[in-house]
C-alpha cells in the first residue's frame, strides 16, 4: 500500500450508496412490523407474554453485538475495504434466516415452536444489526462535502420509505395473494422469499458500487475501551441516544399494531392495513421537502424537536377515530412529524459524531454508529413491554384468545403506549445542545436545492 495511487479515492454516486438504505429496509420491516401478526394472532403459536419474552432476550443479545460489531468493523483490513466484507457475506446469511423466520417446520412441538422462534429471530435481528452497522459507517467515509452529504442522506430516507411502503404496506396484500386464509404461512413464506433476493440483489449492488477510502486503513486502530469510554462519557450520545430510542420504540410499536388496530378495533379486513400503513409512509415521503425549508428557518435542533411534538400530540385524535376514513386523516399529520424526525434525525448523529472525530483524531464511524444502534435497539425492550401489558391489562394472549377488550388492546399498543414514548422523545431532544458557534444549523441555498432534487 505504499504506492499513493491506492489511497485515490474514487468517487461513490450518491444514488448508489442510497439505494443500499432500500434493501436493507425490506427485510427488517417485515421482520419487525409481522412477526408478532405471525406467530401470535395468525397461527398462535406462541402468546403475547412470550413474544415480549422474545424481545426483551434479544435486547440485551443486541446490546452487546452491535459494539462488537462496529470495533471488528473499524479494525478490518482487508484487500476490499473495511466494510464490504461484512455487507457481502453478511447479507447473504440474513437472507436466509429471515426466510427461516417465515418458514416454521410444521411438525415442531408447542414447546420446541417457541425456541425455534426465539433462536431465529435472534440470528435476524443480530444479523441485520451487523448490516445497518457497516451501512452506517460507510456514510461519512463516502461523503466529506456537505452538500453531498445532505443530498445522499436525503435519497436515503426516501429509498427507505419507498421500502416501507412495499414491505409494510403491501405485505397483507402480497401474503393474501401467496398464500390462504387456511394456511397463512404460505403466504408468509412465498413473499420472504422475494424479499429476501430483492434485499440481497440491492446490498450487494451498493457494496460493490461504493468506493471506501483505503487510506483509512493506515491510519491507527481504535481501541475498543478507548473507545467505549469516549463515546460513553459523551452526554450527549445518552441524550440523543434515550430520544431516539423512545421514538423508535414508539414507531415499531405502530408498524406492528396497526395490523391489531384494523382487525379488533376498526373491525375491518385485513386488506385494510395497506390503506393505514401506506397513508403514513407516503406522508412521510410527500412532507420530507417542506421540512428542508422549515429547518432553514427554524434551524435544525428547534426543528428536530417540534417534529417529536407534533407526533405526540397529533397522535390523540387517533385513539378517538371510528372508521377507516378518519384515521386516514388522523394519520396525515403524524407523517408530516415523522418526516421532521427522518430529516432531522441522522443530521443530528453526524454533528455528535463529528465532534467527537475532532476532539481525538480517531476515525471509528462503526463503533459509534453501533453504540448508537445499542440504544435505539433497547426500543426493543419498551415494544416488549407493551405487548406485555396488553396481556396483563387487556386479556389479549393470543388469536385463539384475545381477552374480554381486544379493541382497548389495539388502541393502547398502537396509539396509547406510543404516545408516552414520544412524549419522552420530547423531553430529552430539549436537553441536547450544541456550541452554535462550531456549527451552522441552517442549510445553505445550494444545499436546500440538493435535498429537493
């Protein structure tokens, strides 16, 4: 690596790492937002207490691979880079276990079901943590100019709502047209199937079309305490890191219990979740460009937290609706909320990570990225608790056994709950600030236009 020819980097298009944010998104999505409409009211194999088992096991599991994950990620030296190994091998073995997740043995024993259920989820959650954390990481390697990186990002949050709306959206359509009301996990299996080789197909187009910068390899390891100890005496890591995993928590539990929320509460077929579900995330996507201009004059930390505000409050009437039309307009607003996280969010992370490359001269984008995935990832264990409530409080065990109010069930884990957890949100976005002398919150004109395009 002595000839400086090695270290030219070359330049990455930003379409071709942003596309990369659609087949990651594809897997998880389904993953996260069926898995309980799966195995608890679909084919009751298992009850909403062990399901909150399930996910409060592989919080804490994930709590310790994400920072292992981003340390080996930082520490890789290797002929293609130190991020490609990782998204081209890995991808491959998440595909094939979300395909498992979605393909129980039939012939599995109650008991030997539960633990067939548990090992794979945690193989897929793990694994798609040690994707997103190599993702994560190539992002401010690939792209130093700001206006670049303002524009890539952009891309990148609408590729993962384009995701949403086929893997979240669509899904209940696509799985009734797979599979049969007899036999669900037909349904379940076939679509899997797709997703999975679309997810796979795109990975690995964007790992091989992104360019790292090979420069970075001689420049010295970070150590893994070193590490630790920096990013975790940072106050602000916490306070960014509580805020987002409160509206992660929030939003995976309304991906999840909308399905529940149509079902028991609106009493409608289950076709009906694409109207809600594609409602929300195409708002998501319509409203991301009238924040760019909202943040151009509030600038970016004012705007990052009244997009957490509007969510919580303009979540109410949601608990109020009666049919499928009301909702729908209950859930405009809370989109345009959502945006205002989706634009804000990330921007946010990269100040906090670039203070810190400062202030030690250290290059460990995977550590810190996967640190931050350890917080936003013990959302798992407030989704946990509230499908443990909705089995204390409401009765719902199972499809077989949904308890005297599955209707106050639906409504507390899909709007009540979440509401809490974006008031939390709330509260700790207004105790993170930064120097404003070090930093520009407004984007520029040419920036702005560059979100826009």
């Amino acid at each position: 690596m002595s000839d400086k020819k090695q270290y030219e980097m070359k330049p990455t298009k930003p379409i071709s790492y942003a596309i990369g944010m659609f087949g990651t998104s594809i897997p998880i999505n389904m993953f996260k937002t069926f898995a309980a409409k799966f195995y608890v009211d679909d084919l009751a194999k298992i009850t909403s207490t062990q399901f909150a088992s399930i996910l409060s096991i592989y919080t804490f599991i994930d709590a310790l691979d994400n920072p292992l994950y981003g340390y080996l990620s930082d520490r890789t030296r290797s002929p293609i880079g130190r991020r490609r190994p990782w998204l081209l091998i890995g991808s491959v073995f998440l595909v094939i276990c979300f395909i498992l997740f979605f393909s129980p043995p039939a012939s599995l024993s109650a008991g030997a079901m539960f633990y067939y259920i548990m090992v794979m989820y945690m193989l897929t959650g793990t694994l798609d943590s040690l994707i997103n954390s190599n993702y994560g990481a190539l992002f401010p390697e690939l792209f130093k100019d700001k206006q670049v990186r303002a524009k890539t990002n952009a891309m990148r949050q609408v590729f993962q709502f384009i995701a949403m709306i086929l893997s979240i959206a669509l899904t209940p359509v696509i799985v009734g047209g797979l599979g049969s009301a007899e036999n669900p996990s037909v349904g379940y299996r076939y679509t899997s199937w797709i997703y999975g080789i679309i997810a796979l197909a795109v990975i690995w187009y964007m790992t091989l079309s992104s360019h790292e910068d090979f420069s970075a390899m001689d420049k010295p390891k970070p150590s893994l305490f070193g590490s630790l100890k920096a990013v975790l005496s940072n106050k602000k890591f916490w306070i960014y890191g509580v805020a987002n995993a409160a509206f992660a928590a929030a939003f995976s539990l309304i991906q999840a219990g909308v399905p529940f929320y149509v079902k028991y509460y609106l009493k409608l077929e289950d076709s009906k979740t694409t109207v809600l579900l594609g409602t929300a995330i195409l708002s998501v996507v319509i409203f991301i460009p009238f924040w760019v201009k909202i943040i151009k004059k509030l600038t970016l930390m004012p705007a990052w937290r009244l997009s957490f505000l509007i969510i919580a409050v303009c979540m109410i009437p949601l608990y109020f609706t009666k049919n499928l039309i009301a909702a729908v307009l209950a859930l405009l607003p809370v989109g345009f909320g959502v945006a205002g996280v989706s634009a804000t969010m990330d921007v946010v992370a990269a100040r906090i990570l670039d203070e810190d490359a400062k202030k030690y001269g250290v290059q460990r984008e995977g550590t810190y990225s996967s640190l931050i995935g350890v917080l936003n990832k013990t959302s798992g264990l407030f989704t946990a608790l509230g499908y443990f409530l909705v089995d204390k409080i409401y009765g719902y065990v199972d499809g077989n056994n949904t308890g005297a109010s599955p209707d106050g069930a639906a409504r507390f884990l899909t709007v009540l709950f979440p509401i809490i957890l974006f008031i939390v949100a709330v509260i700790f976005s207004k105790f993170l600030k930064f120097n404003e002398a070090e930093h520009s919150d407004s984007f520029t004109d040419d920036e702005s236009a560059a979100i826009e395009n």
